[in-house]
C-alpha cells in the first residue's frame, strides 16, 4: 500500500469524445436534491445531446429506472431518440433504463454507453455544475423553494447562452433561430409593444416599419421587387432552413474537434500513456474513506480501450473506465494474476481497504439533538462528525 502524500492534480480526459450528428449519442445524468425536496421531487434529470449541447431538465420523484425511462420517452417523442444513450449511474442502471425504455416503445432500438467514470462523461458534468449555480440563483432571486419550477426558467436560460465548445447556443444549433421571449425580442420599443393589444396592432406597426426601410433602400441594389417575393416560395424558405441548420452543425463538429484536439494536446504533455501491468494510485474521495485511512488505493491496468483504461485491485476488478488523469503510474506492487474476477465499485474497494470499514456516506444531516434511531450516524453506531451536521446541540460526538 502507498503511503499518504500529495494528491494527483485534476487534468482533461484523454480521449474527448466527438458526435458528428444530432441524437448520435445523449447523455443522462441525475442531480440529488433529496437534501432541499420540493414536495416528492428529490431528483432532477439532466438529458443533454452530444453535438448541439441542448439540455432538457426534468424533476423526479425517484431514481428508479422505470421512472427515468418515462421521462425520458416525453423527451424521446418530442425530438427523437438517440442511437447511444450515455449514463455513468452503473451499467446496472443503464441496462434497465433501456430495458424500460424498449418495453415502453417497440419500435425503439437504442444501446447503452460503455460505463465510464464520472469524470469521462465531462460535458453533462459540467451541464450539471452550469445547472446548480443558476438554479441556486434563481432560486434567491424569486426567493422560493420550488426548483422544481425554476429548472424550466434554467433550461431555458442554458440553451440560449453562448457554449464556448460549439461557438453559438445551443438553440441556435438545435433551431437556426434565436430563442425569443415573446415580444421582448421585438425591434419595436417596449413602450410601443406595451400598447398592443390584438394581432392586427403588431401588424401594423411591423408594416409600417418595413414601408420605410424600403424608401431607404436604394430600388436597384437592395429593394427586394415584388416578382423576387413571389418566387422566393415556401419551398425555397424550407431548403434554407434546412441548409443552415446543416451548417450550423457542421461549424459545431468543426469547433468541438478543434477543441479535443487541444485537450487532447495538453492531457498527453501532462500525463504520459499508462501500460496494461503497469501499477497506478487512485485517490480514494474525502467521503469515502475513515480518518485513519490512506489517501489511496493500488491498482493495476488490466486493459485500455479508447483512451479509457479499465483497472483492477487485489479485492477485485473496478466497475467504471478511469481516464489517464485520473492516476498516477507508481512502482510495480500489483499484478494482473493477483487480480480476482469481480466487479466492485471504488467505495466497496476502498471499505475492503480500510483500517475502520470506511465512513462512506454513514453520516447524518439532522436538525436535532441525534439521540435517536432516526439519526443515520447512530443507526450505524458511529458518532457523529464533522462531515455531518454544524448543530452545536448534537448528542451523538
């Protein structure tokens, strides 16, 4: 076992992952709120489509699978279902929400994403983050509780904003058009749209407009005729919308290729490429682990796929794919023989590990004095510290 030292600084993944269409491959990841629940919503469901980065935020009641899948079915028959749905939630997870999903719609055929490590599936991760910190906002300014309602104002907010990835907002990518807020987007004064009443009044004042631009316009050059009216038809309207929808994804490809690549650059001067028997240290997370354990646990490659490198400890073999930022490559102390032919989780292997079973997520976060069953920390038999609660009136320490 290594001895406790520095933490491995936070790099980029090393193999980004690049969706050339719309609906190639989504991500789902689900936010737990079950600390601040509005009503019986305890979750919210982040869904985000690869290329366009266009979000759709729903609330849930449960994590189970069969609810995941309902939802996602309302989102799937509004704009498609995609071929490859991504979750880092645990292959377990992923299968029967497509399993659900399949049941719920026959004609559906979609796969599950490889399972990959939280920090692999970056973009919904920091779709996430965006999510938090603009609900946490908005939630202050109307001061309110229900988020369950703000996450509609937030998605909305999301996809109009400019993605430094894709250069353009994802609505822009998604629809060709700038999302609009009503007559807010208007070219008229706001004093003037307050004035409106009916269709006809818009109308008017929108005619009444364009009358004097075309004086402006000089007639040979720029005054659009009549007879160029009549031919530009519907037909025509529809292929450019087409067309620059199309374009519009083609500069996103272009601008998410250019951005791995420069991601990929800077990962592969930081960290070099680790080997299949090579030894690595994982950092085992702060929750995770009891006061008296070490900082990290040794592991061993035992395959790499894609950039993504599948690792195994003397407990067993680690469910999820880590990217090379992820360890670091130490002295030779495991082997792959020594390796035993099972799936654990990175806090099952850092229980095995531990000097006192690992705290994990045994920890409370009570209001009250903790003298009772109901307190988490002592159902468990453990006392209470300072992950939990800041009560000064705790009885369990």
């Amino acid at each position: 076992m290594p001895k406790k030292g520095s933490t491995i600084k936070k790099g980029l993944v090393v193999k980004p992952i690049i969706s050339k269409e719309m609906n190639s491959r989504c991500q789902i990841d689900l936010i737990d709120m079950q600390a601040q629940p509005d009503g019986n919503y305890k979750f919210i469901l982040v869904y985000q489509d690869h290329l366009t980065k266009f979000v759709n935020l729903r609330p849930l009641q449960h994590k189970r699978a069969e609810e995941v899948a309902y939802v996602l079915l309302d989102i799937f028959t509004t704009f498609g279902a995609p071929a490859i749905l991504q979750s880092d939630n645990g292959r377990e997870f992923a299968n029967k929400v497509v399993e659900e999903l399949c049941s719920m719609w026959k004609d559906l055929k979609i796969i599950h994403g490889k399972p990959r490590h939280s920090q692999s599936q970056g973009s919904v991760e920091r779709a996430n983050q965006d999510v938090e910190n603009m609900l946490g906002t908005w939630l202050q300014d109307n001061k309110t509780k229900k988020w369950s309602e703000g996450i509609k104002f937030i998605q909305f907010m999301k996809n109009r904003a400019y993605h430094h990835g894709i250069k353009s907002s994802p609505y822009e990518v998604m629809f060709d058009s700038m999302a609009k807020i009503g007559l807010n987007n208007c070219i008229l004064p706001m004093h003037v749209v307050a004035k409106f009443k009916t269709e006809k009044d818009l109308e008017k004042a929108l005619n009444t407009i364009e009358e004097e631009e075309n004086k402006e316009k000089n007639s040979d050059n720029e005054v659009i005729t009549v007879e160029n009216e009549e031919n530009f038809n519907s037909e025509d309207a529809l292929s450019s919308r087409k067309h620059s929808i199309h374009t519009k994804r083609n500069e996103s490809v272009h601008n998410l290729e250019m951005q791995a690549n420069k991601m990929k650059s800077i990962s592969e001067r930081r960290f070099s490429e680790g080997n299949i028997g090579e030894s690595v240290k994982i950092k085992i997370p702060d929750v995770d682990r009891a006061r008296s354990d070490l900082r990290s646990i040794l592991a061993v490659i035992m395959s790499v796929e894609d950039g993504n490198y599948k690792l195994g400890t003397t407990k067993g073999k680690l469910q999820h794919y880590y990217s090379r930022n992820q360890f670091t490559i130490c002295k030779k102390f495991v082997n792959v023989d020594e390796v035993p032919d099972i799936q654990l989780s990175l806090r099952e292997v850092a229980r095995l590990f531990s000097n006192l079973g690992g705290q994990a997520y045994d920890r409370c976060t009570c209001g009250q004095k903790c003298e009772t069953r109901r307190c988490k920390c002592k159902a468990a038999g453990i006392l209470c510290n300072t992950k939990c609660h800041n009560g000064n009136n705790c009885k369990n320490k």
